[in-house]
C-alpha cells in the first residue's frame, strides 16, 4: 500500500513524467487486470472459511455488538455531520462525500476480521469467534439496511413499479444453480480423491474457472461480480481435499501476485495534493467520532456480559481495524463517484494508521495463550444431568481403542445422550502436510489389509450402531509435529465446545507424548481426563455385546479436580449396572483454610447422596487418617474390586491426607493420587481416569453452580 502511495500522484507520480513512464498503458492494464483476479480469488478463498453458524456459537453477545456497533456510530455520526454542517456549510464534492463516510465508517467488514484472526492465529479462539459474530451481524445489517434504503428511494421517485425484481431473479437462479449443479460437481470430485490426497490438477483447475465464471456471470446479470465467488466460497465444503486444503493451494500464488497489484492500485488512487485542510479535519473528525463511538458500543456490552475489561478492549481494538476488503470497498465507492478524491486519501491513510495503532496493542492486552480461554463453564459437573455430554476422546495407538470405548459405554445410555468425537493423532512426517481429515464412517475399508485407521473407525462405528441412537459420532485424523499437536486437540475441544477431553497415558510414554498432555493439561478449554489403561478394559468381549456390570470407584479428598471425576462417577449411575463406590478422606483434627471450597465439596456430595437415598448402586465409605502413609494404605487395600477408579489430578498439599506422599510423586500429569493409582506398587487390575476440571476460564465470568443434582 506505501508503495503504490509513494509511486502515485502523492510523491513520484507528482510529476507527470515520472508517471507516465512508470505506469504505461500496459502495464496499467496488467495492474488492473491481475487487481480484479487478486479480488476476486480474496473474496472466494475467505469465503471458504467463514463459518456462518459462527453467530449461534457466540450467543446473544455478538449479536448484540454487531447490531450496536453499526447503529450507533451511524446516528452520533449523522448528527455530527448536521451539526459540522451548520458551522461549515458543506457543498461540492465533499458534501457529497459525507454521508458515504458516514455510512462506510460504522460498519465492521467481516472478510477484513476474518483475515486479521487468521494472520494472528486467533480464529479458534473465543475471542475470535465473538470478534467473527460481531462484525458478520455487523455486515448483515448494514447489506440489509442498504437495500432497504435503495428500494425505498427507487420507489419515491418512480414508483412501486421501479423495483427491479429481474435482479432479484437472478441472484435466485446464480444461488440455485452453485448449490444444486456446483455443489455435487464439488462433492463428486471429493469421492474421486484418495482419502488423504490432495485434488488432482484437473480438478483444481475446473475450480478455478468455476470461480472466475461466477464472477462474471453475476456481473453480466446486473449484480455485484463479487456476489458469485462469495456464494461458490460459502458452499464449498469444508472438510479434506476441499476446504482448507485447497485454499491453501490458491493462496500462495494469489497473496504473492494478484494482492501486491491490487495494493498498489489502491494506493496510487491516494493523491494528498488534492486535500484541503478544511476537508481534512471535516473526514478525519467524522472518523473518529465513529471510531470512539464503535469503540463503547463494543466494550460497554462485553462488560454488562462480564467480560473482563482487558478482553473487551482487546475486542474493540480488533473491530475497529482496517483491512484490504475495506479498502476494496473504499476504493469501489471512489471510482462510482460515491466518494470524493479528498475523502478517499483520507480514510485510505486514517485506515493504515488506525490498524498500525490498534494491533501491536492488541498484541500487548491480549494475551495470544489464552485462545482457549472460554467464558463459560464447559465441565461434566456443570452439565444438566439430561444434557448431551459432548466429549473428544484421543487415540495414539490402537491398544487405546477397546479401553475407551468400554469407560464411555459406561456413562452412555438412552436419559443421558452423548456427542463423541475421536481423534486420531498421527506424527507429522516430511513428505506430508500437518492437516486434520474429517473421516465419512460409512466408507468400509479400500484395502484388504486394514490400517490403523480402520480399524479405529470400525470399531466406533460398532459402537454407535450398538448404542441404540444415544451416540452420535464424528472421527478424524489429525497429522502434525508432536511439538504443535496440542494445538490440534485444544483447537478441536474448543471448536466442538466438548466437556471433556480424554487422552491416553503411559508411563513409559516418551517425553513427546508427556509434553503434549502437559500442554493439554495447561491450554485445554474444558475438563480434561487422563487416561491410565492396566489393559483391564482391552478385553474385547466387554465390547458390543450385553452391558455387564461395571465398578466404578472415586477417591475424593476435595477440591475442584475431584468434583469434577465425582460428577463423571454419579452420571454413570443412570446404569442400573454401573456400581460406584465414593471413598472419601478426612484429615483428623485439621481445619481446612479454604471454606469455599470445603462447602462447594459437601454441596456436591450431599446433592448425590440425596438423589441416590434409595439406589443400591450408590455406596459411601468415609475414613478419617492422620497422615499421607494412612492413605496410601487405605487405597492400596482396594485391590481388584474395581474395573474403573476415578480420581482428581490436584489436591490441597498441605492437607495431612497426603504428608509425606507429594515427595514420592513421579508423574506430574497424574498427580500425587493418581501417581499412586498408577505405580506398580498398586495392587490392582483397575484402569484409572485421573480428571482435571476446567482450568482455562476467565474466573470473573463464572458464576458457581450448586451442588449436582441427579433423577
């Protein structure tokens, strides 16, 4: 963009010379023509992204800042300009300009948002979609507003028949033909591809023309050219070879090419000789009065919400910056003689100035390691007990496979429905590329040796069918470097707004695999549960056939973590076959400090015990210990009672339950309980599930749920 300023009318293209032999009719022409390309492919690889549902995942908030966030710059601008107006009457062009300002100034561009998250790896975080749902209502209003406004202004001067219902008709049949003729081409082309592969040559380019056409076939209609690649980007489909794998495959050639033309286009339209003070102070007031303006409506809303004031500023630095599609749409005004000369240049350098503000310090307030951060509660304990539990179960090796599967068909029947999402995770290897492929379960093997993979897909799509339509379930396959592969489970727990994350656990894991559920541990935007398997549940003839009854124990000595692994025990108790046994340890003569903490742990206990007073699956054993050793004693002593013991991650070390124990602790992941459930010195045959409640949630916004409640 400083490139094509410094080279047009502002600097070197002063001089008539410099300019006419630097942009020849020529190369004009190519410029142009490479600008409409750039835009164009822009407009349909951004396309593909967006996710429209994007609105119902935010809630009422994102709806409620793109509605006033358009509205209320659009009113106190409008009335200042009456009021600059009064004091400086405004004629000529400028006059004509305002009230286009004024109207381009309150709205936010989706595609422009969108790009920016991208660039700054936020568009998975809450933050970013809030940012997404914001400036898409923000976009839909003022398309809508726009339109109402153009047909109404048709109508007074001409009449009702004015209305135009040719165009209308068209954008109707360009609609019906990319869904119902573009679409299943797509889609065909996918079941011609290798699972895994990417879409062969031919067929890249057919979707290349397919985009072109439908840009010029909408213009040739009388619409916007854009509105074509637009819709075609919105249908594609989103999963492998389609979606992100071919975009990727465009982007290179259309962000290193077509964008630097149409930057320079852009920005040799900026002449600052043209500007008059007058018309300066007049465009740049009216901008940022729309700027602070946008800027409460946003922030004020977020914190009525309980957002932190940190993360609503964060939000209402983002919205308001400026991006190419901005500037595409100031530039498109401007050569409609919609906007001035003087008023381009200036919102054009205001633009650059305000994004080169706003970021770094969106940078400096936003944190980019709480992406993950939810601002609300995604735990078991504070999911309606009738609710669907939405949970990601990891894979690393197929041994994982029987284990899992056998610990989620104990808490899974017809009352409490389950959404499961597995997740294999492959290392990333040179000759591929890091990607998560969404897996179709009705596709059977390709090969008569069945791979790791189908394997895993066989056996989950067993599991379904046998769950008798309390499961519904989606698989993929996520490839990447160990060091980045938490980014791939957080991105896709956070995505799927899951419950609860299970990943298997070894000792004698390598340090990779550690690494990866430490991360997880730290990053993860719901409940996290660590899976130690003794091969006690890999016996396959638990799987798939009647449901045998199944001993579940908790170990609860209080705290957040074990709320949490209780809450998992209690919802298996809707199984008439599931048994649970609540082990709870008090320390004697020893005053806990934290008393919130001891009330929310009895708060929970009492509740279960309430609404399990006549079940005999439910069984509460108390044991009162001085020290760590007692302990250990007592869970050493439960020997081979149990096929499944549930226990939280961390504890109060400073409690007498467990003097003496934390010295001894040698897998952090675990914890020191869990350290223990695990040892080799733990005479057991049980698998352990070690549970980590909800860790990455903004603690302002939390509002404590009473106690659990079952029926």
């Amino acid at each position: 963009m400083l490139a094509g300023i410094a080279l047009g009318p502002s600097f070197l293209g002063h001089n008539e010379k410099v300019s006419k032999k630097i942009f020849t009719p020529k190369t004009q022409l190519v410029i142009s023509v490479f600008e409409s390309f750039g835009l164009i492919y822009i407009t349909f690889v951004t396309s593909v992204r967006a996710d429209l549902s994007i609105m119902t995942k935010s809630g009422r908030l994102g709806i409620v800042i793109g509605i006033g966030s358009y509205l209320l710059p659009l009113i106190v601008t409008s009335l200042s300009t009456v009021i600059v107006n009064q004091f400086d009457p405004l004629d000529g062009e400028l006059g004509e300009s305002v009230q286009m300002v004024t109207g381009l100034e309150s709205t936010i561009s989706f595609y422009g948002i969108l790009e920016i998250l991208t660039d700054m790896k936020l568009l998975n975080s809450e933050l970013g979609r809030l940012a997404l749902s914001s400036s898409l209502t923000n976009t839909l209003l003022n398309m809508t507003l726009g339109t109402v406004l153009v047909v109404l202004s048709d109508i007074q001067e001409a009449g009702i028949g004015s209305i135009n219902l040719l165009n209308l008709m068209s954008f109707m049949l360009i609609v019906i033909f990319i869904v119902f003729i573009i679409r299943p081409v797509m889609v065909w082309m996918m079941r011609q591809t290798p699972e895994g592969k990417r879409l062969k040559n031919e067929h890249v380019i057919a979707l290349n023309i397919m985009v072109v056409c439908s840009y010029f076939v909408s213009e040739s209609m009388g619409l916007i050219g854009f509105w074509g690649p637009i819709i075609l980007g919105v249908i594609t489909p989103l999963i492998p070879p389609m979606g992100s794998l071919l975009t990727d495959k465009m982007e290179a050639f259309v962000w290193s090419v077509f964008l630097p033309c149409f930057l320079i286009n852009s920005g040799k339209g900026v002449n600052l000789f043209s500007t008059t003070l007058t018309g300066f102070l007049i465009v740049e007031f009216l901008i940022w009065v729309a700027t602070t303006v946008k800027l409460f409506a946003i922030i004020i809303p977020s914190l009525y919400y309980k957002m932190p004031f940190m993360d609503a500023l964060s939000l209402g630095l983002l919205l308001n910056c400026r991006g190419i599609y901005d500037i595409q749409i100031f530039s498109r005004s401007n050569r409609r003689k919609m906007l001035s000369d003087e008023s381009y240049g200036v919102m054009v350098m205001t633009a650059m100035l305000k994004s080169a503000i706003a970021l770094p310090l969106l940078r400096v307030f936003y944190d980019t390691s709480r992406r993950y951060v939810a601002y609300k509660r995604r735990t078991i304990q504070h999911t309606r007990h009738d609710a669907e539990l939405r949970i990601l179960a990891c894979i690393y090796e197929e041994n994982n496979v029987a284990t899992i599967i056998n610990v989620l068909g104990a808490s899974i029947f017809p009352q409490r429905p389950m959404e499961l999402h597995v997740l294999n995770l492959e290392e990333y290897v040179g000759h591929s590329l890091p990607l998560v492929i969404s897996h179709r379960l009705d596709k059977m093997p390709s090969s008569s040796k069945p791979t790791k993979i189908d394997f895993i897909l066989n056996a989950f799509r067993q599991f379904e069918q046998q769950s008798s339509g309390s499961l519904s379930l989606q698989c993929f396959t996520a490839t990447a470097p160990y060091d980045s592969m938490h980014e791939d489970i957080c991105s896709m727990t956070f995505e799927k707004c899951t419950s609860l994350v299970i990943i298997p656990f070894q000792k004698t894991n390598s340090y990779v695999i550690k690494k990866i559920t430490k991360k997880v541990l730290k990053m993860a935007p719901c409940s996290v549960g660590i899976l130690f398997d003794r091969r006690e549940f890999m016996n396959s003839r638990h799987i798939f056939t009647h449901r045998s009854a199944i001993n579940v124990c908790v170990i609860f000595l209080g705290g957040p973590d074990d709320r949490e692994a209780l809450a998992y025990g209690a919802r298996m108790t809707g199984d008439q076959n599931a048994m649970l046994t609540i082990i709870r340890f008090f320390a004697v003569n020893h005053a806990t400090k934290d008393l919130i903490e001891e009330k929310n742990d009895l708060n929970l206990i009492s509740g279960l015990r309430m609404s399990t007073m006549d079940s005999k699956n439910v069984r509460y054993i108390k044991h009162s210990v001085k020290e760590g050793s007692e302990t250990f004693h007592v869970i050493n002593s439960i020997g081979n009672d149990f096929e499944l013991i549930l226990t939280g991650r961390t504890h109060d070390y400073c409690s007498p339950v467990l003097s003496g124990l934390v010295e001894w602790s040698e897998s952090q992941e675990l914890g020191v309980v869990g350290d223990i459930l695990a040892s080799s010195d733990f005479k057991s045959n049980a698998s352990v599930m070690v549970m980590q409640q909800q860790a990455s949630v903004v603690e302002e916004m939390v509002i404590q749920s009473p106690g659990l409640v079952l029926k």
